[in-house]
C-alpha cells in the first residue's frame, strides 16, 4: 500500500506541550498520519538522518525474528516464535536490520525500518505502530511523536503534572494469590519485601507512603488503585517480578505506564477495538510515561539488568488510576541467574532505592520542570 502525501499549512498541535508547528508534511497509512524523521530530526536539533539503504529496506519488508530464535525453522511465523520463547509479538525483531541513530549530544533518538523497538536517551522504548519508510524516508506515526517520543525528549513540557506528596505503593499478589515462584520463594513476598523498603526510603525523604498491602493479604485489583484515587497529590508504582513458562532465558526490567488511546498495548500485534475507548487512566498517561521513564532510567542506572524497555498496557492497576501509574517487573523468578539474584535480600534494597531514586527525580519534574536523570547521568556518576 502507498502512502498519500499532505503539506499541512494549518497548525499541527498533537504534540504533548501544546506547542505550534506549522508545514510538517505528513505521510497517511492505513488511516495514520505520519511523520518523516527528517523533519523530526530538524525540530530536535539532531544531525538529518541519512537516507533508508536497500539492505534496510528489504529486511525490514520480511517477517522478522529475534536473535533468540536463530535455531528456529526458517518457515516459523513470528507468532510461532512468541509463543515458542515466551516474548511478545512485538519483540520479535531481526538482528539483520540497521537502525537509525540520531545524537544531537543532549539527546538521543534510535529507530528501526519495520520495527515498533526504539530507543530514546540510551533506554529501549516501545513504539505504538513499526517505522515505515517512503521515498528513502523513515517514517514515524503521528501518535507515536506525540505520545512516545516528544514526552521522553522533552519532559518537561508535558501538561498535567500535579505536586507529588503521596506515594502508593502497590505490591502486587498476596494472600491465596502467590504470583511467580522459583525455588527462592514467591512473587508475592518478594514483591512486598521490596515495596517495603522502598516504603523506609521515600519516608525518610519526606513523603507520605501508603501501602495497598502491608502484609500477606489478598487485595482485589480494582481495589488498588482505588487507593490512590482517593489521595489528593499521589502517584501509584505497582511493583511485580516476571516470569516465562516457555523461555527459560528470559530476563530483565521493564516498565508499563498507561497505553495511549489508538494505540495497541505493547504486547499486542496491533490495534483492537478497544483501545479507542477512552479509560480514566488516559487522562495520565503523560505524566504516567514520565514517572515510568524516570523510575526505569534510574533502574537501570543502579542496578545492572538487562533492558526490556518502557512499555504500554491496559492493566486494571493502570486502565482505572486517575493518578501517575506505573507498572515494575523487577526481573524473572524465572530465570535461573536472575532468580538467585530476586532471592538476595541485598539486591532487593538496590531495587527499592533505585524505584525511591526514580521518584524523587520525577518529583523535581513534576515541580520544577527538571528534567530527570538518564541512564548516562546515571553511568557518568555511577549513582
């Protein structure tokens, strides 16, 4: 299919600040707007991008597939291989395929013809919709500049922040709902470990901590956010550890925040129907993209694990909190390595004061327009 050309010459307004652009050009696809990255690059103040090769173009066109499923049959379909080692759809990528770095020095931009995986200041993010190209151009949906990459570029410029003086923190399972397991013990506790001494750090910097959970209970999920909710200048982190039946490998962070309205969750294929319907949590998903770059980059930071990358969701703890939310899998119980890791007292602290660290960053944000750390703040004062 071809895309149709439009020269907009009225105000282009879908950015996340509100602020003017007028004369983007944009590219129309299966009833999206996109966005040449030529022009995107021009507005950052990144160096313009080189043309789209052949090799990258071709690749791109193919089915892909992960590094992982290099031992895959050649005629294994991508849903095939997700099911087979435990990944998202999405996740399946081609090694094959070049990406497209752009660095301006303060910021950083890297995409990939044909895939939704970018990443943005060093840190895997997930886009709503592939990079497509036309004309030797790579191609950014509308949504995906607007809800993706200019809140993470520019923080700061994001609308909506309220003052944070409340924390909810949310461990997830608890009582008869044991969560994952490895020989170490189960989600549960190790969630409620971590959310507690995240809990001793946030209180010693002066905010108010609200628990879901403070011990082995069972709390029905519409009952957690609900929590925040009812708190006037709060945000909800809802802390869990991961696990892969299929995928013994499998391992890492990653974050969900609140998927935006149009596009699909990130480990969804594609858009479905409902996810045009407007949910309370869209009315935050910003500021939750915010919160969730924040806690992620200082993650990663300070406590060495493989990068899984910020991810969108439709989950009750999200879809429901009229508040900032988030979502942290702190690693696979899974994992053999990583769950050696889970089960160490030691390494749990690390976790709780990094997610303690990111708030406190998302905190001067919110309040100061400070941009928070990045992973190479994090790497240059190794704290």
């Amino acid at each position: 299919m071809k895309f149709t050309r439009v020269l907009w010459v009225v105000i282009f307004c879908a950015l996340s600040c509100q602020t003017a652009f007028a004369g983007w050009t944009l590219y129309r696809f299966e009833g999206r707007d996109y966005v040449s990255l030529d022009e995107i690059a021009a507005f950052y103040g990144f160096p313009k991008p080189p043309p789209v090769d052949a090799a990258s173009r071709l690749a791109a066109a193919k089915p892909s597939r992960s590094a992982v499923t290099a031992s895959s049959p050649k005629n294994m379909t991508r849903a095939a291989m997700a099911t087979e080692f435990g990944l998202a759809l999405a996740e399946i990528a081609d090694p094959s395929v070049r990406p497209i770095t752009l660095d301006s020095g303060a910021l950083q931009l890297e995409v990939t013809l044909g895939q939704r995986e970018a990443r943005i200041n060093g840190v895997k993010q997930w886009l709503a919709f592939p990079v497509r190209e036309e004309g030797g151009k790579a191609l950014i949906s509308r949504l995906d500049l607007s809800k993706v990459i200019e809140p993470h570029l520019r923080p700061e410029l994001i609308e909506g922040f309220q003052p944070v003086t409340t924390v909810v923190l949310d461990a997830g399972h608890g009582g008869h709902d044991n969560g994952a397991s490895s020989r170490y013990g189960y989600e549960k506790n190790f969630a409620l470990d971590v959310a507690l001494r995240a809990r001793k750090k946030l209180e010693a910097q002066g905010y108010k901590v609200v628990m879901t959970r403070a011990s082995d209970v069972f709390i029905p999920l519409e009952q957690r956010p609900a929590v925040a909710n009812r708190l006037p200048n709060s945000i909800f982190i809802s802390i869990h550890f991961n696990s892969s039946s299929s995928n013994p490998d499998a391992r890492g962070f990653e974050i969900f925040s609140m998927a935006p309205r149009g596009a699909p969750a990130t480990n969804d294929d594609g858009p479905r129907e409902r996810d045009l319907r407007a949910e309370p949590g869209n009315a935050m998903e910003l500021p939750s993209a915010a919160l969730a770059g924040s806690i992620f980059h200082s993650l990663l930071g300070q406590v060495p694990m493989e990068d899984r990358g910020l991810k969108y969701a439709r989950f009750a703890v999200l879809r429901v909190c009229t508040v900032p939310a988030v979502l942290v899998e702190c690693g696979f119980v899974s994992n053999n390595e990583e769950s050696t890791l889970i089960g160490s007292p030691v390494w749990r602290v690390h976790v709780a004061e990094a997610i303690a660290d990111g708030v406190e960053n998302y905190k001067l944000l919110a309040e100061r327009k400070q941009r928070p750390k990045v992973l190479a703040d994090y790497r240059k004062t190794g704290k």
